[in-house]
C-alpha cells in the first residue's frame, strides 16, 4: 500500500507488489512498442490500438484490460490491483494475434 495515504491504493500499487514496471510510453519508440504489444494481443490495428492506449492514460496493461473486459480505465486499474498486475488472471489466455472473441 502507498504511504501516502493509509488504507487506499494508488494505481502505482499493481506494480510495487508485482515488481512489474508499466509500459508507459515517453517517445516515439516506446509509443511504437506500446502499440505492437496492445496489438498483438487485441488484434486491433495501430491506429486503434493508439487510441485505446490514450484512454487509458498511456498505460499498455491498463488497455488491455479495458478492451478484453470491455471496462473504462478507472475500472481496468482496479482489476489490475485486484490480482496484482496479473493480465491472464483478469483475461485469460490470449492467442497473440487474436480479436477478443468477445
């Protein structure tokens, strides 16, 4: 839990506790691995996949979430904290490549 606040979480927790660092994306290049990896797992095109990462705060997990459990961002980095930054827990196995078959 953060320290600023007793008793709260902060989305920042998911990766404290899972030692995961976050696919933010600060440049071009990271913005390219970013998409790659929203893509290969959503099986959207470039062009959405960037749109799904800046709903989601330039998060790449919390997009992914959002598109496979259909949630808003608020509500993806919930999930995330819930099973401590663990993607297959919250979407299960995903062919890479694969649309959600949602």
């Amino acid at each position: 839990m953060s320290s600023d606040s007793p008793g709260q979480r902060t989305p920042c927790d998911c990766q404290r506790e899972t030692g995961a660092s976050p696919v933010r994306p600060t440049n071009a290049k990271l913005w390219a691995r970013a998409i790659r990896i929203v893509r290969a797992l959503s099986g959207l095109d470039d062009t959405a996949a960037r749109k799904l990462i800046e709903k989601a705060g330039g998060r790449a997990k919390v997009a992914i979430v959002m598109h496979h459990a259909r949630v808003s961002a608020a509500r993806a980095r919930e999930l995330l904290i819930e099973h401590k930054g663990g993607l297959r827990a919250i979407i299960g196995d995903v062919e890479p490549g694969a649309a959600a078959a949602l």
